[in-house]
C-alpha cells in the first residue's frame, strides 16, 4: 500500500503534537508487568510501538525493555516525541503499522496505544506477526473517554461536547478518505486473522491527576477537533467555548484524581 493513500490520516494528526502530547494519558503502570509475563521475558529484549505519536507510550518502555522503537508516519509527531525523549535506548523511525522495515522474529513485544483503529487491521497484523519471535506478544490498547472524575458533572459537560462535535463531523467533509475502523472489532479482526495461538480481552485501570483545564485540553487533542477547526470553524461553533463556560460553572478548578480504563486486545504469537 502507498504511503499516499495515508495522507488524510497524517494530516489529521498534524500541528498540534504539542497540545497531544501534553494532555493525553499515560498507558497502565502495570502494563509491563502483565504483557512481559504473558511474553514470557522479565526485561524485553525489544518492544515496537506501532503508530506511536508523540512517543508517551513508547518513552514508558525504556524502563521496562533493553531497545524501544516508535514507529510513526507523521513528522510532526515524530519531532514531538524525539525532543521529549533521553532515554537512550529508545528510538523513533518514520514508518508505518503494515511497513516497518524491522527484521523478521526480532520483537518480544508489538504496541498500538490508541492507534490501531487507524491502521489497516490485515496488513498491520501480518506485520505484527511477522517481526514478532514466536511466544512473542501483540497488544492493542485503547481508553475509555472520558476518564472517570469525582465531579460527575465534568463528565457530562464532556458527553455533551463529544455529542455536538460528532453532529458537525456529520455535516463538515473531515473524514474524507480517512482510514479508519471501529476500536469495538478489534478482537474479532485479530481472532478472525489466524495469526495468533491465543487471543484475549482485559481491562487494566491506572490513576493521574487532572482538571478542568486538562479536560479541555483533551478535547483540543482530539483530531475532529483540529480538524473541524482547519475548516474554519470557531471554537463557538465546535462547542469548545461551551465546554469552558460549563466547567468554569463548576466553581474552582482544581487538580483531582482521575481514573482511566485501558482495554486491551492481546495475542500470542
């Protein structure tokens, strides 16, 4: 497949890598005890993170793996994760999820942190698969949104928002020629590929901090956002001033536990 025939993806996701990278979650903290054991490897000799973005879910590995390396086909985000990462053994690469130039059987771990929907599902586990050792793991993880706040009047004003701007997408021509598939078949598309002796479903759960104003900034990380906005529409339009003027209702912003649902889709190789 060109990589032309992505161009609508990547420009989706184009000049606001630093909004992205500042706002959106990190993955599971126990995410790397239960994908290294179920690889069968304590310390990975390497993780491969598929359509990494601005490198969050990569730079976590650096820890927990000898060699990490993001593959990503947008610059932009590319330049993002490269100027927020010093861990040495971590590597970014323009690349995409069904062409990654890796060798074969190299991989004990392949990653796609809230990416896979917008991947080709065959090509990219056939990729998957292919650089992965035998034993070795693949694992596409999403998160539940929003994040469950102890203001459960947040998470409404976000619905509310979400709801509007998904209307809009409905009338503006931003998801022209997108590639993109529902997040909800992503363990039928792998049960259905062949490629894996055992595939599963779990849910792993983690803490951070967030706010109002972080609640904003998750939705300006959205890509229908910024594209809606590269359409010309104001942030009246879009519905992000009503956002602010709902939480701003709220009373005092200030920093709250927040608390994420990753759902993961894993096979063994």
């Amino acid at each position: 497949m060109s990589p032309t025939d992505f161009t609508a993806n990547i420009a989706r996701f184009s000049g606001f890598a630093d909004v992205y990278d500042a706002y959106r979650p990190h993955p599971p903290v126990t995410l790397a005890q239960v994908l290294t054991g179920l690889a069968g490897s304590a310390r990975p000799s390497l993780v491969v993170d598929l359509g990494s973005g601005t490198g969050t879910s990569t730079r976590y590995w650096a820890a927990h793996a000898e060699q990490v390396i993001g593959i990503e086909p947008s610059a932009d985000m590319r330049r993002q994760a490269q100027a927020a990462t010093s861990a040495a053994n971590v590597a970014f690469r323009a690349g995409f999820s069904h062409e990654t130039g890796l060798p074969a059987a190299h991989a004990d771990i392949v990653t796609c942190s809230q990416s896979f929907h917008w991947m080709l599902p065959g090509p990219t586990l056939a990729e998957a698969t292919r650089i992965l050792r035998p034993g070795g793991v693949f694992a596409a993880y999403d998160y539940d949104w929003p994040p469950i706040t102890p203001r459960w009047e947040m998470q409404a004003a976000y619905l509310r928002f979400t709801a509007g701007m998904h209307q809009l997408e409905q009338i503006h021509p931003i998801r022209e020629d997108l590639i993109k598939v529902e997040k909800s078949g992503h363990l039928e598309r792998m049960q259905a590929s062949g490629r894996f002796r055992f595939v599963r479903e779990f849910m792993l759960h983690t803490i951070d901090e967030g706010s109002a104003a972080r609640l904003v900034g998750l939705a300006l990380s959205l890509g229908s956002v910024q594209a809606l906005r590269r359409a010309g529409l104001s942030d009246e339009e879009i519905g992000l001033n009503s956002l602010r003027r709902d939480l701003a209702a709220m009373g005092e912003d200030k920093p709250e536990r927040w608390f994420w649902t990753s759902r993961v889709r894993m096979g063994i190789v």
